[in-house]
C-alpha cells in the first residue's frame, strides 16, 4: 500500500538540511533524526485540503486537535488525560529550554544520563544551570541503569530530563525499569520532563510503550511529558508539539515561562498532527516493518567489521555505533570525520557526550541503507 522503496529526490532539495549539508558532494547523509520517506498520504491529502484553502493566519489548537490527541493517547497506551493538561508546543528542543528555566533556580541543577541526545545537555548550560549526568551501561544485551550509582547520584538535583525511548541507544525501558525510576524521582523530590517523541516507534512488536506518567501515576503530579507526531510520521518541519502536564500549578510555570517567547505551534504542523493520530495507523504499522529488517540489516553488518559494536535497536531508527576500539587500531582522532571522508554523514558522539560513538540513521529505503553501509565497511577496513 505505501512506497517505503524509492527514493525521494532529496539531493537537490534545498529545504531538506539533512541532505542540503553536502549540496554538490558524494556524501549519503545519515545523520540528523529524520527520514528519507514521504509523510503517510492521509498528512499530505490533509495538508493539500489547508493550503487550498489559502487562508494562513494566526491560529491556535482546535477542540478536534485536543480530541485527536486525547484518543491518540488512550487508543495507543490506554492513557487519559484532560484536553487542558495539554500545552502545545512549537518543538520539543524549545520545551527541554522552558522546563530548564521554569523550574529550576540558578542554584539548582539539571540530571540527565549519557549519552543522549544534545538538547538534553545544552538546555541547562544555556540557562546558566549546573548539569548532572550518569552514564549509562552497556550489559551483554544493552544498555541500562545502574539504579545504586543513580541513587547515589541524583541528590543535589531539582529537575530530571528523561529520554523515553532512548535517543541515541535505542532502549524502549520496560516497566519495572519505569518503577525504579519513579521511585527515586519522588524519593529524591525530583520533577521529571519526559521526552517520549520516539514512543510511536517500538521495534519490538511483542512490546508497547508506557509513558512515564501512566506507568508511575504517583509521579504523574510532577511530571511533563512531550510528544510529537514529527519523528513517527516524519513531519518535524512542520513545528506542532505537545506537552502533557497534569499538575495545575507546574502547567502554569510552565506556560509563564513560555509566555512571549515560544511561539505557537505551526498551523500546517496542526492540521498534520491531526491527520496522522486519526489516520496514519495503517502507515505506521507498514513503517514499523520497514524499520525492523533496516535494524537488522545495520546490526548484521556491524558484526561484520572488527572494532565496530553496537546492540539490538528497541526504538527508534537509529543506531547507536561504539568505534572506540577500531579507533585506537588504527589511530583515528574523529570517527565521524574519517567516515565523512570516505562518503558518510553520521552524528558525532561527541555532542551527545560520549566521545568515540557514531549514530546512524537507518530510516530510508533499503538501497540508501545498502550504499551507506557498503561506505561504513570500506572505511572501518
């Protein structure tokens, strides 16, 4: 039914960054978090049905959009909420800077784990807050928690950033996992703000995804959760967000902080995000599909070439590369620039705090995955 197969003629698209970055260059981008395929038809029947209308004034979220969210989130988690428990959002990288500011004081500081993703690590730094960061483990199937170094180190905190699923390792946490991390969030006085952007994106279908709030309803009063359409249905230029938070009093700081800063969510982002929690489902499922054997593929060839590891991609559709052993082989300073040499665009571990790391990007079509892999092993020999 969908064409996840042929590629779209992103070379020259000056819109598209993730391709305009290497204009003119043999370079496949694989990269920043979005895909190379077309939004599910239903988005784009959606927004042709907008534009024809030729009507683009301000505009802000309608009943139906809080209703569509509403369902969205009962439907796929069995989670309710109150149509005002949300804030809509331009993005979400603007949100980790508002939770930032709105609620922590220049004397209180900011946890998250490494690696993950940038914001989580510049939003502190630029509101002048000290950062606290545990790093994550890498066990014999994946990474996880140390819950003993976690407790040790989440006092002195006020402000929790959570990634959920995790950008760049690819966890989706179970839920006993999601207890723990609940329980010291409130043992520890903690609010958390939850980024759950890639929660539409299970790899695994024996398993689903919980939002933090659901899962630890105790933690739900002083949590904010952020969710978007834009990487499931790959629509992130088009800026239409959301937060859900519950508690009254931490909405209101919240919304204060937003208050003649961050603009309102997109008019077109708003008509997407409506046309794909309604009826972008049978579109997902066959992405879901697309993205698994894409896994696989990367996961088999990585195995392959010797000093490279990674481990099982649970969410997302991305790839998360250790090179610090086939880096010290061979004497190689920057992974990331020795593949941009040899025609591959990836994202440097650095920015996410774990030096010597690549993430890769495998949401395209399989003859992009093969040409980019086919570059990944010609540059690790």
């Amino acid at each position: 039914m969908f064409d996840f197969d042929t590629p779209l003629p992103l070379a020259g698209n000056p819109h598209a960054q993730k391709w305009s970055r290497y204009a003119g260059r043999d370079v496949i981008p694989m990269w920043v978090a979005d895909m190379d395929f077309a939004a599910p038809p239903p988005v784009i029947d959606a927004l042709h049905t907008a534009v024809a209308a030729g009507h683009f004034g301000y505009t802000s979220a309608t009943p139906s959009q809080h209703e569509a969210v509403c369902a969205h989130l009962q439907r796929q988690y069995a989670w309710s909420i109150q149509p005002d428990w949300i804030v809509w959002l331009p993005g979400l990288v603007s949100a980790l800077n508002v939770a930032v500011r709105a609620f922590t004081r220049d004397d209180e500081a900011v946890f998250s784990a490494t690696p993950v993703y940038p914001p989580f690590l510049n939003a502190p730094r630029l509101a002048q807050r000290k950062v606290g960061t545990l790093a994550l483990e890498r066990g014999e199937h994946g990474w996880g928690w140390d819950f003993d170094a976690l407790d040790r180190a989440l006092p002195g905190h006020r402000l929790w950033l959570f990634c959920h699923p995790h950008n760049p390792v690819g966890r989706a946490w179970r839920e006993d996992e999601l207890a723990q991390i609940g329980a010291l969030a409130e043992r520890h006085d903690l609010i958390v703000c939850s980024d759950e952007i890639h929660c539409d994106l299970i790899l695994d279908p024996a398993r689903k995804h919980t939002p933090l709030a659901a899962a630890c309803p105790a933690l739900a009063q002083r949590s904010i959760t952020l969710m978007a359409p834009s990487k499931t249905y790959n629509i992130p230029g088009l800026g239409a967000s959301f937060a859900i938070i519950p508690d009254a009093q931490l909405r209101h700081r919240f919304t204060a902080t937003m208050a003649g800063i961050v603009p309102h969510a997109n008019l077109l982002g708003l008509v997407a995000l409506e046309a794909a929690f309604r009826h972008g489902e049978p579109w997902r499922l066959a992405l879901l599909d697309v993205l698994r054997r894409n896994a696989a593929r990367v996961e088999s060839q990585i195995a392959k070439l010797p000093g490279l590891r990674t481990t099982p991609v649970e969410a997302t559709y991305l790839a998360w590369i250790d090179c610090r052993d086939w880096m010290r082989e061979r004497s190689i300073a920057d992974p990331c620039a020795h593949f941009e040499q040899a025609g591959l665009a990836l994202s440097n571990g650095k920015d996410f705090g774990a030096p010597g790391f690549v993430r890769l990007n495998f949401g395209c079509p399989a003859s992009t995955l093969e040409a980019g892999l086919a570059r990944l092993a010609a540059a690790a020999q």
